[in-house]
C-alpha cells in the first residue's frame, strides 16, 4: 500500500479539527454506529478553552488504496522545537483558511516553517458557505504570505480547494457541488503530495513525540526513515551526537488506523509509529537496527530556560478545596508529567515539601498547573526564574529567544518601547500584509514573563507574539520590576465590604467581600512602593444616630481579577501563589510579619 504523510496548519477555529473529523467519517474509519467524540484532535479540556493544539495529534485514512497519515501541528508558539521535528515526519502540508477571515498571523510560524523544509503547501479555503465569505480576495492573501515568506516558485503555484468541513465537503472550483463530499480533497493530497520518503538501509526511526502510558511504559513516535521493525526485535538508541543511550527490545509497535492505535506486526518504512519497549531514548534520538553507527541529523531539543518552585500547600486554608495536597501525591503527578513531557525538568529540593519545574516558557508551566488544579492538587508556585548558565570565563549567560510579534501598524510604536524596557534589541520590522508589521527582536527570556497579557492590552487584543529558543548569551542587565507593594491581610476571617470600601484610597483590592483571608495574605495593592498591613475584617461601628451619610450603601470599585497567568507574573520573589480547585490566592511567602522581617533584614545583610 503506497503512503502519503501531510501535516494540517490551520488557525485556531477555522475548523481544521472538524475537518478531520469529517475525513476520518467518509474514508469509512468509522463505521456507521460508531457515536464519534465531537473534535477528536482536541482532547484535551484546557486545549478546548484555550483554542490551543498543545500536543500534536496523528490520525490515519486510507483513499484508493494509500494510507494518508495526518499529522496535526501545535499552533502555539511555546512550542517552537516541536514545530520543526514534526514537519520534518511529513511531505506536504494543507493549509486551512476561513474563507472569511483569511490567513491569519498565527499560522504564519508555522508556515514559515513548512515552507523553509521545501515543503509544496495545499490551500484549502474553508467555510465558504459563510455569508461574509470572500474567497477570492483570501487565495490572493495566501499567495501574498507565501511570497513574504520567501516561498519558491514551485510553492506558489498551489493547488487551491473550496469548501465546507462541517458540511464535510471540498471542491477544486468556488462553485463546485457538495455532492462530492472530500474526495477532491483526497484526491489533490494523493496526486500532489509525494510518496512517503524512504532510505535503504537497516531500521532507523527518529523520535518526535514522546508520551508515558501507564500499561506501555515510554511510547515514542515518529516516522520510520529506513527499514522494517516488528515486534520482539532488538533496538537501539542513539543521541544526536551518536552515542548509546540504551538497547532494548521493542515490546510493541502501533499505528494510527482512523482515530485509534492499534498494534500492528511490521512497521515499514515511510509510515509513522509509536514504538513501546525502550526506558530512556526520547524525542530527537535516532531509533535504530543494532548495526547502525550514525545518528539521522535531528532538531535539537530547546532546552528548559524558565524555572518555577512548586510547593506544598502550608496556608491556614490548606486542603480545604483540594482533595491531593501532601508532597508524595505531588511528586508523582509531576514524575508522571515529566515522563511524557520532554520540555520539563524535575528537581526535588533537599527538605522533600518542594519541587523545581523547569520548562520552556511561563505558559507551559501555567498550563500544567491549571492541569493539576482541575485534578484536585492544591500546591503554592513561586515567581517563574529564568535558568542561568556559566559562561566559559565564568561569565553569567541567561536565554535569549527570538521573538516575532505581527502587529497593526498603530501599536507598532508601543511594542517596540515595551520591548526595549525590557532589554529586547529590534533586529528587523517589515510590513506583512493588511496595515500590518512584523517586528523581530532577541529579547532576554525574563524579560518576557508576563509580557503577553501586557502585550494583548497595549494592543487591543491585535498583535501576535511566537517565540523560539536562540542562545545563551551574556547577562544584559537590570530590568525594572514591579514598583508597588502590597496590602497584607493581618488576621484571619471573612472580608468584610465597609473595610474594603474604608481601604480604597490605599489602592486597587485582588479580594471581593466574603473571601477567606489570613495572616500574610495579600488583599490589595498599595498604591506606595512599601507594603502595608490592614485590616479588612472590620466591620461598621454600629451607633443610635440615623443619619443619611451614614446609612448609605457601601459601592465598591471592583477588584483587579488575578489569573493564574497575571498573578505568576506579578509577585516577587517572597510570595507565592497559591492555587486550589477553587481559589487563586496571593500570599507572602513568610506569613507571620515578624519571620517577614528577619527575612527582610537576611537579605539586606547578604545584600550589604
């Protein structure tokens, strides 16, 4: 059977995952009483909310007697190293775009990408049914990215498809019938993709992504680029610069047939498999016949450059909300986490209660902490640290990354002054279509924490930001930080609305009347460069005198919403955040004031 691997980049909601629902249905994947799960790529809860492909999905059909394997990319720009090693698995791309709302900046690392790896793309426009569908003007679009993005004339003369995917139709003209369902579509990824490529030569797999299965143990998978494997056989691994890292024997091979994995007896080459057996080869190690000496030429893995303490939950209000809160059931939550997950680091400190997470960015880190809270963990996280290295004379060298933002050209000013604020250097700003620019910068990786909130405020929610590891370099000096302190709650209880009314000219409050607070709680933000103590549990003086300034209703401002993403940013590097099922709380790290003051005066002694 002869075989196809294509990649699908598409932005977020423009229907690339109904799309393949759809194409798993009229290849016969499903058969006819099948209740399908609607969506299948996005499986996952937070990757639903957030409109995120966080990790990439495989699915499988087979039209005319080729297997086509599909292969879904993370949009998200976290996700850098990913990107490539998952395009390298593949031989053409189909890009999906809303027939209304055009090629949208997003896509466009992606597609950077695909095109620099001589990629031939497929433009699929998607929903024109639309009644603001304006097809035409989004193919010229299309064609003016490719050609910002420098593609090469074989590139731009792409086939061009028209259709619905939730009707589940595609045609090769703007008119064409719905009555013949996505075989144009088939049949344009069969006559313009080319076959899968294969090597001669013994087995050799390189690995993409790697996941932990509680039955299977470590399941790597990954395109097999020479040779055949079945199961039993003996196997081994070789990192990027060849050497061993391990034999073993592969306990079982699966592939994708529709939706499922299913374990199959011989993977050949060009097709794309998990292999099981093996304990310690991961993403970009070459998988190999025993008498194989090279290692394939691989994407390195970007290395770790954001750390973050997770800590046991010692508030007063600890395991009120979760139900998962001692240090064991924490630690085998993030082993677990970093068994599938090669981005993460796992360090446990000296005294057991906390843990060093490192990984590629603050939204990494964000999204597995609203992963385990959603679990039931109840843990304090502390500000993310950028992980520093030691240059050869001894000289400090922290990430820099390079960092894309595609912005209208208003805002273009803002950024660019925000991003030097924050000791970033502009390396080039060329216009991308629509009044719109591309600014590239290197910028130091703790510059950037919680820049993208601050980012989608400056500009209206308008401009774009993908990032992607570049080098350690040297330290590029101080950058300013937070300059307010904080208001601490200094006793426990419920807050109480007239306190917070009586505190509003000390500044804005993070607490709503009725919340729990205690002792070294942070309930506010001062509008002074000092933190404060207060009182929020105090109620009304109750007196005889009925006057109308005294009885009048307590209005309050409403207070700044942390999420778990603001507050991360936010603190400094004596509190922490504490998150729960229900609650995100901001908290001093030292809750009694008078440990807060010798701690205070330890650091000015080591300071001094």
């Amino acid at each position: 059977m002869s075989m196809r691997n294509i990649a699908i980049i598409a932005h977020v909601d423009h229907g690339k995952t109904t799309l393949v629902d759809k194409m798993l249905a009229q290849s016969g994947a499903f058969r006819d009483n099948q209740r399908v799960v609607e969506r299948v790529m996005d499986s996952n809860d937070l990757e639903k909310e957030r409109g995120i492909t966080i990790l990439a999905k495989c699915t499988s059909v087979v039209w005319k007697d080729t297997r086509i394997n599909i292969v879904d990319t993370p949009g998200h720009a976290d996700f850098g190293g990913e990107v490539e090693r998952i395009l390298n698995m593949v031989d053409g791309v189909v890009v999906l775009v809303d027939a209304a709302e055009g090629p949208m900046p997003q896509t466009k690392f992606v597609v950077s990408k695909a095109l620099k790896l001589g990629l031939r793309p497929i433009v699929a426009v998607n929903k024109v049914d639309r009644p603001d569908a304006r097809a035409q003007e989004v193919i010229n679009e299309v064609f003016d990215l490719f050609v910002a993005l420098d593609a090469n004339d074989d590139q731009l003369d792409f086939p061009i498809l028209y259709g619905s995917g939730r009707n589940g139709w595609m045609a090769t003209k703007i008119d064409g019938s719905p009555d013949d369902g996505l075989a144009p579509l088939f049949d344009t990824v069969l006559a313009h993709v080319p076959e899968a490529k294969v090597e001669q030569g013994p087995f050799r797999m390189i690995g993409t992504i790697l996941e932990a299965n509680p039955f299977l143990g470590r399941i790597i998978t990954g395109r097999i680029t020479s040779g055949t494997i079945k199961p039993n056989q003996s196997i081994k691994a070789l990192s990027r610069d060849g050497t061993l890292i391990e034999t073993g024997r592969i306990s079982k091979i699966l592939a994708f047939r529709g939706i499922e994995r299913q374990p199959i007896e011989e993977g050949v080459a060009g097709d794309i498999v998990a292999i099981a057996g093996l304990s310690k080869g991961t993403v970009a190690d070459t998988f190999c016949a025993l008498e194989v000496t090279e290692a394939i030429p691989a994407q390195p893995i970007d290395p770790p450059t954001v750390t973050m303490s997770f800590i046991v939950n010692d508030s007063p209000l600890a395991g009120t909300e979760g139900d998962k809160v001692t240090s064991r059931v924490i630690r085998d939550r993030l082993m677990k986490e970093a068994e599938g997950n090669v981005a993460l680091k796992i360090e446990e400190s000296t005294d057991k209660d906390s843990f060093f997470v490192s990984g590629r960015g603050e939204l990494q880190l964000a999204v597995l902490i609203e992963t385990m809270r959603r679990e039931g963990f109840e843990i304090a996280v502390s500000r993310p640290r950028v992980v520093y290295e030691k240059g050869e004379n001894g000289e400090t060298l922290e990430p820099i990354e390079e960092v894309f933002v595609d912005v209208d050209e208003e805002h273009s000013g803002i950024v660019v002054q925000k991003m030097s604020e924050r000791k970033a250097e502009m390396i080039e700003m060329k216009p991308s279509g629509g009044n719109r620019l591309r600014l590239v910068f290197h910028a130091p990786t703790r510059g950037l924490i919680g820049y993208q909130s601050e980012l989608l405020t400056d500009t209206r929610g308008t401009a774009i930001m993908n990032r992607i590891f570049k080098a350690y370099e040297p330290y590029k000096g101080e950058i300013a930080g937070r300059n307010n302190g904080v208001l601490i709650a200094n006793e426990p209880g419920e807050a109480v609305a007239y306190a917070l009314w009586n505190l509003e000219d000390r500044g804005p409050m993070v607490i709503e009347p009725g919340w729990k607070v205690y002792q070294g709680m942070i309930v506010g933000i001062h509008t002074r460069d000092n933190d404060l103590e207060v009182n929020v549990l105090k109620g009304k003086k109750l007196t005889n005198i009925r006057t109308t300034s005294k009885d009048e209703a307590v209005r309050l401002t409403p207070p700044i919403r942390m999420t778990l993403e603001k507050a991360l940013a936010w603190i400094q590097d004596d509190e922490l955040v504490e998150v729960t099922p229900k609650s995100i709380r901001i908290r001093k790290k030292y809750l009694d004031p008078n440990e807060r003051k010798r701690f205070e005066k330890q650091r000015e002694a080591l300071a001094g």
